[in-house]
C-alpha cells in the first residue's frame, strides 16, 4: 500500500500510543531476524536467542506457521497477528493478545495464505493456529520483553515526546519523513508509506495511530472490512532505542551520584527535560535539579530548539565521561538532531 490519502481531520486526530502487543511483535521479528541495531540489542538476543530457538524446535508446527505468518517470503505479516491498537490508553499486554487469541480459524487461514503466497500446506491449515501463534507472543513477551517492560516503555514515551516536538516545530513532513524506510510525507494529503506500487488508498476519517517500537522494524495495520483505525508501527529513532543501554561508569556514580551521573551519561544525544524524565525513570523535580547542577559545573549546555529545550554534554562533560569510561569501553558518539 503505496500512498495513503488522509484529510486533515484524520491528521489533527493522529496520536502515539503504547502497544505492548506491537513490541512483542517486533521482538518477535528481531528473534527470527537476529541482525542487532546496536550493542544492547545484540546482548538481548544472546541472551534469548537460544532459548527462543529451542521452543520452536520443540514445537515444529507452531515455528511453521510463525514462518509463514511473518511473511518470509511475500515481506507482508499476516493481518489477525497485528491488530490495530484501541486508540485509547495503553492496554495491558494480556488485553491485546486477547483479540489474536479469539481470532476465527477461517480468519487466520485467509489472512495466512495472503502472508505465505499461495495455499497453506494442510498441516497449517489448523483451527488452532490462532491459539499457537497467541501461545509463541505470550512465550516472547512474558521470557524477553516483560522483564525488561518499563526501560523499553520509558524508551517509547521518548519518543514520542520527541516526534510531537519535530511536529509542533516542523509539522507532519518533520515528522513524518524519517518514521521509517520508504515513509514520507508528500504534501496535499498524500502520505507515502513505503515504496511499493500500489494504487492510493483513502483513510480520511479514519483514526491515525503512531506505535513506536524499540527493534528496528515495523509495518502498517488496520482491520478488515471497513477499517475506522490505521497503525503505523515504526522504530524509535536509533539515539533513543541505544540511550537506554548506555553504561554508567562506576566512577562517574561515585563522583556525581547514580542519578545525576545517568543524566550526564544520556546526555551524549541532545535531550529535553521530558525525554530525560522517560528515559531515566526519575521525577521532573530530579532531573532538572541534576540539569541545574551540571549546568553550573559547565559540564552540559543547552539550546531552545522551537519550544523544546534540548541539554548535551560540553567538551568538558565529554572528556569527564571518557576519563572514567573502563578501559576498552567504546565512547558515545553524538547523534545529529
């Protein structure tokens, strides 16, 4: 689906929301993938890949209709596995999986054969093929993402927080045009979502919804027949996905306190005040006590960039944090905003 036609009611109702569902799903995607963005990434997919992969060899039928629900060979995910989040709130991962799980049989054997390119094998044509792929998302979620939920939750509200600044400063084309591979907006309504040829496809009235996801990756999604809600899932920009796996150095705690030394850390990317409060998990109060603190000691500076404020280190917080980097720890590099 090439360009999506959308009026300027569906973008003033556009929003970002949270899916646990949809992370879980790109984690999914990375597993089979195993191609990390960055050197936390690859720790997480050392440290689950092989459980992952014995779980499916244990369950061959289920690892076949995962192969085929992902679309391996036709790049197209099958439509009952991604369902379009509510648009309201942020729904418990359990809630999500729910509307997978109760997905006719028929549905799902339609909506795979789309994925897979032709007729499903018979051993795939299953009435419990709903109930496996729902099975392998909660194994995912609840050994891989659960325990790692709320840094990765922290991540997402970061960017959101970022993507609605570049909108309020450059409008939906600053915001839009770099969300993700082939994804750009291209003026008098037309939003292109990727680069394939198909024919235009109008949403105006339809609700917009914006689903970042940590993995790198993503797709489109909406309900059939007569959808009311359109998802695009996109990766969060690669500054913020890394942030969260910074190392703080040991004496850079003893030297600054752990709250304050993370702050410094972070601010190797240009952040604002509310990313910082995401990413961090610390109070607003905290933070811009740390940012005043590490103003004063000329240790980051600032610059308004539209009505956000974005903190980075100096070249005075750059040689501190280098100087007490553990030897043979390679160095944040700053990221272009």
């Amino acid at each position: 689906m090439g360009v999506w036609l959308v009026n300027a009611d569906t973008l003033a109702s556009g929003r970002f929301v949270i899916s646990a569902l949809a992370e879980t799903t790109a984690c999914v995607k990375l597993l089979e993938k195993n191609a990390a963005a960055h050197p936390g990434e690859r720790a997480w997919l050392d440290d689950h890949l092989p459980a992952y992969r014995r779980m499916l060899r244990r369950d061959p039928v289920t690892a076949a209709l995962l192969d085929a629900a992902l679309g391996t060979r036709t790049r197209w995910i099958a439509d009952f596995l991604t369902p379009p989040h509510p648009g309201v709130g942020s729904p418990p991962f359990h809630e999500e999986l729910a509307v997978v799980r109760r997905t006719p049989p028929e549905r799902a054997h339609a909506d795979l054969e789309v994925s897979f390119g032709g007729p499903l094998p018979a051993e795939l044509r299953r009435p419990d093929a709903p109930e496996r792929i729902a099975g392998l998302l909660e194994w995912v979620w609840t050994h891989t993402v659960e325990p790692d939920w709320e840094r990765r939750r922290r991540v997402i509200e970061a960017d959101a927080v970022a993507r609605a600044g570049q909108l309020s400063q450059g409008g939906w084309a600053a915001a839009l045009d770099d969300m993700r591979p082939g994804m750009r907006w291209l003026g008098d309504g037309r939003l292109q979502i990727n680069v394939h040829d198909y024919p235009p496809h109008d949403i105006s009235g339809a609700r917009l919804l914006f689903v970042p996801v940590t993995p790198r990756g993503g797709w489109v999604a909406w309900e059939e027949p007569d959808p009311d809600r359109y998802a695009i899932v996109y990766p969060c920009s690669a500054p913020l996905a890394g942030a969260g796996e910074a190392a703080v150095p040991e004496a850079l705690e003893r030297l600054l306190g752990p709250g304050r030394a993370r702050v410094l850390v972070l601010l190797a990317t240009p952040l604002s005040t509310t990313q910082l409060v995401a990413l961090t998990g610390q109070g607003l109060g905290s933070v811009g006590r740390h940012l005043r603190v590490l103003f004063d000691a000329r240790l980051i500076d600032r610059r308004r960039a539209g009505r956000s404020v974005l903190y980075y280190r100096t070249a005075t917080g750059e040689a501190l944090a280098d100087a007490t980097r553990p030897p043979n720890t390679p160095a944040a590099t700053h990221s272009p905003t």
